[in-house]
C-alpha cells in the first residue's frame, strides 16, 4: 500500500507521543478525526489548526456514539496506564475500549497498537517471536500496562473476528523521535543529574523504532490487517540502552549516570522477521534519529 491520502481516518490517543506526529502527519492529505479526552486545550488546538476534527470523550466509559461510522481507517494508539488503584479504569480503557470501538465502526481496516511489553521477560540472547510466551514484564514501570495490553490484545481478536473486521495487532517496541519517547526520557535524566535504572544483563537490548518509519511502514501494515487479526512486532534495528545513552552523551557532553537494579526492565528484543515481510525494514539510523530528536527537544545541547 502507497502512503494514504484521500481516506476518512480515526485516530484513539492523537495527543500521545508516538500519537501526535502521526496524527498530524496523516492530516496533510486525508480527513483525519481524534478522539481522547482533550483535558489539554493547547493539545486540542494544535491539531484542530492542522485540520484534524476533535472528539471529546473518555475512552474508559464511552461507547462512542458521538462518532460517525463511516472511518475507511481507526488506528487505536491510546494508551492508558496507571498505578496499582487504576486497574478498572486501564482495564477499561485500554480493552472494552476496543471492542466498543470496532462494533462503532467497522472499518475497512483496524490497526491495534499493542507493545512488546506483552512478552514474558526471555533475556538479551533471545529474539522475541510473535508466538513466544506473553507475561507481566512491564510492572516494576507501570503496574497496569503489560497486563492490561494483553486484555487488549484478546479483545481486539474477538472483535475481529465478530465483526468481521481486517484487524493487524502490531507491537511496538520501542518509540522515539522529535516528540520524545524513552530515550528522550533518558536525556531529561542525564540533564538533570538523574540515575538511569539499568537492569542488570547486559546488553539492555531492544529494537528503538523513530517515528518517521512508523509512519512510513503504517500503511503496509493496515494492508495487512485480516481475520483473524494479524500479529507483528513493530520496531527498528537492535541497540542497547547502554549505548543510546552513549550516543546521547557524546551529543551533549552529558555524562549517563546508571544505577543497577534488578527490578529496572530488562531486554525486551524482538525478531522482526514477520514484519520485514509484510512492510520491509526502519529505514531511520539510530544515530541520526537520536540526533534529530536531541535538536528538536534540546537544540542548546548539540555540541557541534
């Protein structure tokens, strides 16, 4: 599938990190519609003045009437994850969400924007597959997220496959970019002083993915959606942690500064052999990437 333009599409979550740019990216040559609840009115705005059409609603307590159903498209890239006394709530959110959602609107494809965070925690020698067992590897950061994504996961299947809805359950390893993810997290660290937990094994390995090929690859992976739902991992070139914090100090002369853990996250690497099939390989270096997103979030810090 070429880039998408000409189509109706919905987007859950349009203000969130990975969210935001592709929102406003797909803006320029589709109709593009954002549902959240906009408690950010400067985040409203900016989007509205790129032409996107906001929807105010919770997305743990909507049905979703206020919508039209006539999306060629929704991307699901909301996200919610609170602590321990928000399990309903994310529960809701994050899962019924979906159901609800697809029932609304049947489109012509439906992409679930899952995350790798649903695997049981294998070690840095191991390339995750989509079929390896899942498990609870999220909770030392946030309490609710793998578990609540796997609901997600079962929920966006069932809905498929009772509505009859092309469906592509893609996860997602690691975002980053001119709007900030984990790295850009690291860099705050660094800046201030702060430690970086750091799990124990080494290498800290994952498959950091910028945001430019996350749009890029979106449209091949809506092409690929079908029932049952199509699973993939979603990410870019392996790196370790320990190195993008390197790459990140040898940018700004910032010193990282780690703390080891045993319960900081550990390695969450994946084979991305099913997604290179269907959509082909991140194109956006690490070093470039993390250049990009150091000049966009703190310019002052570049050192030539």
């Amino acid at each position: 599938m070429s880039a998408l333009s000409g189509a109706k599409i919905l987007v859950t979550g349009p203000t969130g990190q990975v969210a935001l740019p592709l929102t406003l990216g797909l803006a320029a040559d589709n109709d593009v519609w954002g549902v959240a609840r906009f408690s950010d009115g400067s985040a409203r705005r900016r989007l509205e003045d790129r032409g996107v059409t906001c929807v105010a609603a919770d997305l743990s307590t909507s049905d979703f009437a206020e919508l039209p159903t006539d999306f060629d498209y929704v991307l699901n890239l909301a996200v919610a994850k609170g602590g321990d006394d928000d399990w309903d709530r994310d529960l809701a959110a994050n899962g019924e969400s979906v159901a609800l959602l697809m029932a609304h609107t049947k489109p012509r494809a439906f992409l679930h924007c899952s995350s790798t965070a649903v695997y049981q925690h294998q070690g840095p020698g191991h390339a995750l597959v989509e079929s390896d067992p899942l498990g609870d590897n999220h909770r030392a950061m946030f309490p609710t997220y793998s578990l609540a994504k796997i609901a997600a996961e079962v929920v966006a299947r069932a809905a498929a496959r009772e509505h009859g809805v092309p469906t592509t359950i893609a996860r997602l390893n690691v975002p980053y970019g001119d709007n900030g993810g984990w790295p850009g997290w690291h860099l705050e660290f660094m800046l201030a002083g702060a430690p970086i937990q750091l799990h124990p094994e080494r290498p800290n390995l994952f498959d950091p993915i910028h945001d430019d090929d996350i749009a890029r690859t979106l449209p091949g992976l809506l092409a690929a959606a079908a029932v049952p739902a199509t699973i993939v991992n979603w990410g870019g070139a392996p790196a370790a942690l320990e190195d993008w914090c390197g790459l990140l100090g040898d940018l700004t002369g910032l010193e990282p500064r780690f703390e080891e853990s045993p319960t900081a996250l550990g390695s969450v690497h994946v084979d991305l052999a099913r997604m290179h099939a269907l959509v082909g390989e991140a194109q956006v270096p690490l070093d470039k990437g993390i250049r990009r997103m150091v000049a966009a979030r703190h310019p002052e810090l570049l050192r030539d």
